[in-house]
C-alpha cells in the first residue's frame, strides 16, 4: 500500500494562493513614458493580446503541477510491503569476554594448530553467536575496565564482527570481573526478567574494577539476572626450559570457587573449558537455554517513492525556465 510518511505537509498546498492574494502586490514602478503620434503603427500588437493570455494561463498550470510534485516529495511517498514477522524466541543474552593479558597464553588447540586462549574463544563463541537466530545478543569485553562493545540487537552479524576484531589488552591487562557483570546489570535490568541472562567468560581472577564480583553477583541476583560462567584454561602444558621438559598448570589464577559462587547467586551453572572440543560442548549446552515467550514482533519492508515525483518537479521548473528564456 502506498502511505505518506509526513503526510501532514499536504498543508501546504495553498500556500502560493495565500501569498498571491493575501500580501499587497508591490508598487508600480514609474519610468518616463515616450508619446507616439502615430498609434496605428502599433495596432498590431494588440492583436497578440489573446496568445500571450493563453500562454500564461498553461504557464500557471505547469506551475502549479510543480508544485504539487514538490509538495508531494516532501511528504515522504512509500510504498510498504506485506509484514514479516521476525522470529523471536525472547532471549536477552549478553556475552561478556576476558580480554586480560592472559588470555594470550597458547593452550588451546584449534583445527591442529596451537592457538591462544582469546583465538579458540572467538571460533567457538563466534559460531554461537551465529546460532541465536531470534535471541537478542549483547558483547561486553572486559580487562581493568569493562565497556559494552556491542547493546543488544538481532544483528548477530555484526556482534560476531565485533567479537572476531577484539585484541588482547585493548581493555588492559587487568581482570575487572566484578565491574563487567555490573554493567552488564546495568544494561539488562529494564529487560523482561524471565530473560536476562550473561555468560562469563575469563581465565583468571578478579584483580581490578570497582566492584567485588560477588557484591556484583548479589546485585545480578536481586535484578533477576541469571549468569552463566566459563572458566576457561588447560590444566597442564608441557615447557621446554634449560633442565628439560617440565609441566606447569597455565591456570593457576583461575579463580573458580569466585565463578562457582557468582553462577550459584544467580541460579546460573558454571562451566569449565580446559580445551576447545570442551568450550565447544558448553557453548551446545547453553544452546538448550528455554526460550521464553513474547510478543510476536514484525517488520514491514518500505521503498522510498519521493525521488520521483521529486525529479518530475525539477522538469517541469527546467521546462518552465527554457520557455520563457525562448520567449523572453
């Protein structure tokens, strides 16, 4: 169906009449005038009074269709499809990722290759977020400081860009746990409380921020979010030094009793990843999360028609402008 956005602009119609019969036309203006003694010698120029009567009267016409396009322009002519509805399932998800200088240690193996902690999680977290079809999908990352990259939205695209461009110490080097779910409290408290949830993930301790993660959690809890935490990091890697090959545990500082807690608080699970065939099954189980129900949602695809009647009034003032150059 065709629908003006600015229809009320039609207003504005009759307003060369008001200012053609409502203001005060200007003075004359006086100029000498030269007397002729012979008068028959222009008889015929009044003979031409008829054709320059009709002229002006078509002239007026194109006019005022100008106008009438132009007005017609303003008033924002589109053309709107048949609704679509938008699949919805009603889940509020906000991802908020570790981007401390730990998150560099290379413990993880992805397609046969040893990679970094932050590069298996953007495979794995990526494909997950690609899966949210009908979710609404927030990202936070997270180091000394927390920000939100990304506020919540169908465009999963997008949040799986952002998530792939994120670097190692772009928030720091730092770990501000507490201060991350704090703004993630902040972003999903006006939602629908049956559907505010985050998933947590990081590999370390709580070692900046404002905030004590369990004072954040408790605030989580009492908004009724639900938080889902990842801890993330092998349990052994094998070191070359100068004595030989030695094992070390790359998680120490993983504070897991603090996560445990947070996901206890807020009715969440915690998880542990300690590989990628590991972070790959917790992100298929929270792939199971109950959808809750909401009101069906719709989008009506529109095209916008006021560049033509827009480039109608452009040709016709042209048209206008040509003629009374020719017949100046």
């Amino acid at each position: 169906m065709l629908e003006f956005e600015w229809i009320w602009l039609f207003l504005v119609l009759p307003l060369p009449l008001i200012i053609r019969y409502g203001l005060k036309p200007a003075a004359p203006v006086r100029t000498a005038a030269i007397r002729v003694p012979f008068l028959e010698d222009f008889s015929s120029l009044t003979r031409n009074a008829p054709i320059t009567t009709k002229y002006q009267r078509w002239q007026l016409v194109v006019a005022a269709l100008a106008w009438l396009c132009l007005v017609i322009a303003a008033a924002r002519p589109q053309w709107l499809d048949e609704p679509i509805a938008l699949p919805v399932s009603g889940r509020d998800l906000m991802l908020a990722v570790d981007l401390s200088g730990s998150m560099e240690i290379g413990d993880f193996q992805l397609q046969n290759r040893m990679v970094d902690r932050l590069t298996a999680t953007k495979a794995v977290a990526g494909d997950f977020i690609e899966r949210r079809v009908g979710d609404r999908v927030g990202l936070i990352l997270f180091g000394e400081q927390a920000y939100l990259q990304t506020p919540l939205t169908f465009d999963r695209t997008t949040v799986r860009a952002l998530l792939l461009e994120s670097a190692i110490g772009l928030a720091g080097q730092k770990t501000a746990i507490g201060d991350a779910i704090g703004l993630a409290v902040k972003r999903l408290r006006d939602q629908p409380v049956q559907s505010r949830i985050v998933i947590l993930l990081t590999d370390g301790a709580n070692t900046a921020g404002a905030v004590e993660p369990l004072k954040a959690a408790e605030l989580a809890a009492q908004a009724g979010l639900k938080i889902y935490t990842i801890g993330i990091g092998a349990d052994e890697v094998l070191v070359q030094d100068l004595f030989g090959t030695r094992r070390v545990n790359p998680s120490v500082d993983l504070d897991e009793k603090t996560l445990t807690a947070i996901a206890e608080k807020t009715n969440g699970r915690y998880f542990r990843a300690r590989d990628t065939q590991a972070l790959e099954e917790i992100y298929a189980e929270l792939d199971k999360l109950e959808p809750i129900e909401k009101e069906n949602q719709y989008f009506r695809p529109s095209t916008a028609l006021f560049y033509y009647p827009l480039a109608l009034a452009l040709l016709l003032a042209m048209f206008l402008w040509i003629v009374r150059i020719k017949y100046r």
